[in-house]
C-alpha cells in the first residue's frame, strides 16, 4: 500500500517546493527535504550516467551495500522485505538468483546507497568475476549465514569473502547476519552466535588476520530484527551520524522526551536515535505507527496526486502505560518518532518549538553535504578534463 512513496515525480517534487515557499513562512525560504532531495536527484542521474567504479567520487556519492552468502540463507528475502514490503510468507516463492541485481536506494536525503545480491555459490576464481571492481566501491558487505541449517560451510565462505574483499578495500564494514533464528529458542540463539563469534574470529586470527573486524546480529524477516540489524549497518554508512544523534540528545533533554528516532519511512530504517539504549520493542511500536500513519493515509487520505507522507504528517497516539507517541514529518522522506511521559506531553508548545529548531539543524547538516557533494563532483569534472583520452595527463605534474 505504501508503495506510492515511491513514486514522487521530480515535477510533483517541483510543484511541492514551490508550495511550500508560500506558505510556510516559519521554515525560511527553502523546504528541507524537497528542494534538496530535488538536486540531489540531479546529482544522482548525472552520476549514474558516468558510473566509473574506479572513480573514488562516486563512491562516495553511493556507497555499495553487498548481500553475499550460500544459496537459499535468505539475501534476496532480506532485500525483498526491507525494501519491497514483500510479506515474509511471499518470500517462500522467491525463485534462486541467479546473477547480481543491483538496485538504488535513494529514498531518504541520508540513506542514499545500492544494494547488491548475489547468487549463493559465487564462484572468486572464475576469471569473469571481478571481484576487485565490485569491492572496491564497497561500504558494506553482509554476510547471510542460515542458522538452522549446518554452518560450517557457510563459515568457510565467510572467511574467503572476508579476506579476499579486505585485500581489495581494508575499509569495507563486514557484517555477519545470523538469519533465519525465528525457528531457534532462546538459548540455541546465544549458543549459535556465540558458536560462529567464536569460529569466525579463530580462522581469522589463524590467517593472521585478526585486525579485521566482523560484527554479529541476530536476524530474521518475521520479526522487527532485519530492519535493526539493517538499521545499524546503514547508521555506520552515514557519515553525519554523530552530528544527527548530537541533535537529537540536545533536542530529547530540552524536551522531556524519553526515546527519539529518526526513521525513514519508506524501508523502516531508523539513521540515527539519541544515545539512551534501544529495546526491541519500542523500535518495534516506532515501525508499527508509521505503518498505521502511512497505511490510514493511503486507504483514506490520498486526495488526486497526493502523497501518502507529507509535511503535514503527523500522528498522536496514546498508550496505556501513561506514554506518548509522537510522530512529526522531519523532511520528504524522514520523520521524527517519540517516546513522551503523559505529564512532558502536556508542555507540547515546548516540544514543538524545539522539534522547529531540530528540523532547522537538521536541514543546515543537509546543506552541508550537498557543497560538498557539489565541490566533489566539480573536483571530478576538472580531474577528469585534465586527462586525454590515451590516458595521460594534460598538464605537467
Ligand atoms: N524461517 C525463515 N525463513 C527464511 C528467512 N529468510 C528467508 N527465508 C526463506 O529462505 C528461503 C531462501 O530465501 P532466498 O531469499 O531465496 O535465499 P537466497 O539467499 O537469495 O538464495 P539464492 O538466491 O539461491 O542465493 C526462502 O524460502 C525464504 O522464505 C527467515 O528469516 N526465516
Ligand atoms: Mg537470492
């Protein structure tokens, strides 16, 4: 249903911008997601035009997110449902892959990156492979591993992914998803994790290769951990984390706010939470209200070309145990989703003054990033200028 998030045309784009500067006075002159995310989506089609994988700029523009693993551990499950909204139970249709889809996620102002999934069995000696081109670009790799089924294989795997992709690029993240544990108990979780912890660092440091560093999660499509665990491997993809959970520290103390999310609302991924420690569950009521928001608004909401999620969005929802939650649009493709205490909530005039002044800073660390994207491509263009087709340089060095 919520589909149509997806389908914002860069005219509609145009019009809504030139709305927004109407009518809203408070926010100053430029709305924050939509005329940003507009040249940015320039920006993007031009970069895909001259998509140059040994070109450091554009790497940076899009980091790769890689999904490797053994047949049938579940990578294209995990895409299909992060990003698709395909059901968990649609996923047991879901034919083999049998060569690299690559797609673009450039939803939000923030998350902007390609996924990669690939076959299980990929073969590293198969000279067609260049698997020096694709790590190079990479920001992440995650490694599925299928947790009810024998591992050794898989962890095998692992370690020939791991040290080959570290010989290319020693900066990719390497995440390892421990998948599919709904079908484990309790305790078989820990065991297991602890199990592959504990094997994959010894083959690592038998390699002498104990420097690099793998992280563990505990993943599965039938509940709210894949978009968790997913949640965090973008997070560190992002380089202005720091600055956005700063903000949103300032922003829950002055407020008399508990928890703080910054989710995008597309895929369910939270980029950024203040620094107290998330539990399951209120991630989990988080990504349930934007569904209620987002599913209302299509089934009722949508007037002619409307969209699903706007500036206006904006739920108040009031739980039993005496809290809030409060969920505001942030930009086109983010919003904010709180935990407030009853008795905070009723200083809601405070709130809102300083969820102004968040959203303000936020679109301040936006506009940073686009000069410098546009001082990197401008740097690209002169680079490349400077070259001649044979290769050479124009200029003396
Ligand atoms: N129980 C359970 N099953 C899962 C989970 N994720 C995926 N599956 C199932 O695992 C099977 C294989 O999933 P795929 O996503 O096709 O696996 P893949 O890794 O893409 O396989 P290849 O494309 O062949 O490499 C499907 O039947 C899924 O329904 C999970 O979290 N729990
Ligand atoms: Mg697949």
């Amino acid at each position: 249903m919520s589909q149509g998030l997806h389908v914002i045309s860069q005219q509609q784009q145009q019009q809504d911008e030139e709305e927004d500067n109407e009518e809203d006075g408070i926010v100053g002159d430029s709305y924050y997601g939509d005329g940003d995310s507009f040249m940015e989506g320039d920006l993007d089609s031009e970069e895909e035009e001259v998509l140059d994988f040994t070109d450091p700029f554009s790497t940076e523009v899009k980091p790769r997110i890689l999904l490797m693993g053994l047949r049938r551990s579940g990578k294209s499950s995990i895409q299909k449902v992060v990003f698709h909204k395909m059901s968990p139970n649609e996923t047991l249709f879901l034919e083999s892959t049998n060569k690299i889809c690559r797609e673009d996620v450039s939803n939000s102002s923030f998350v902007n990156f390609q996924i990669w999934d690939f076959p299980g069995q990929i073969d590293f000696f198969d000279p067609t492979f260049d698997y020096e081109m694709i790590f190079r670009g990479t920001g992440a790799l995650i490694f599925v591993i299928d947790s009810q089924d024998d591992y050794m294989e898989a962890l095998a795997r692992l370690h020939l992914t791991v040290t080959s992709a570290y010989k290319v690029n020693p900066d990719i993240n390497f995440e390892v998803f421990i998948h599919k544990v709904d079908g484990l108990s309790d305790d078989h979780k820990i065991e297991t994790q602890r199990d592959i912890h504990q094997r994959a660092n010894d083959d690592l440091t038998d390699a002498g290769l104990e420097k690099i560093h793998l992280s563990f999660y505990l993943t599965s499509i039938y509940d709210h951990s894949i978009f968790e665990a997913f949640s965090k491997v973008v997070q560190k993809l992002i380089p202005q984390l720091p600055t956005l959970e700063n903000l949103l520290n300032i922003f829950i103390s002055n407020s008399g706010i508990e928890k703080a999310f910054l989710f995008d609302v597309v895929s369910k991924i939270y980029i950024a939470t203040d620094s107290t420690p998330v539990d399951m569950q209120t991630y989990e009521l988080c990504c349930d209200m934007i569904d209620v928001v987002i599913d209302i608004s299509c089934i009722y909401g949508l007037k002619g070309a409307g969209t699903p999620y706007d500036k206006e969005s904006l739920a108040i929802i009031k739980l039993n145990n005496t809290t809030v939650l409060y969920l505001k649009e942030v930009t086109k493709f983010l919003a904010l989703v709180c935990f407030v205490r009853e008795e905070s909530f009723e200083r809601k005039g405070l709130i809102d003054y300083n969820f102004h002044c968040f959203r303000k800073a936020i679109q301040e660390v936006f506009e940073v990033r686009v000069k410098v994207l546009r001082s990197r491509k401008h740097l690209s263009q002169i680079r490349k200028s400077r070259i001649t087709p044979n290769g050479t340089s124009r200029v003396p060095v």
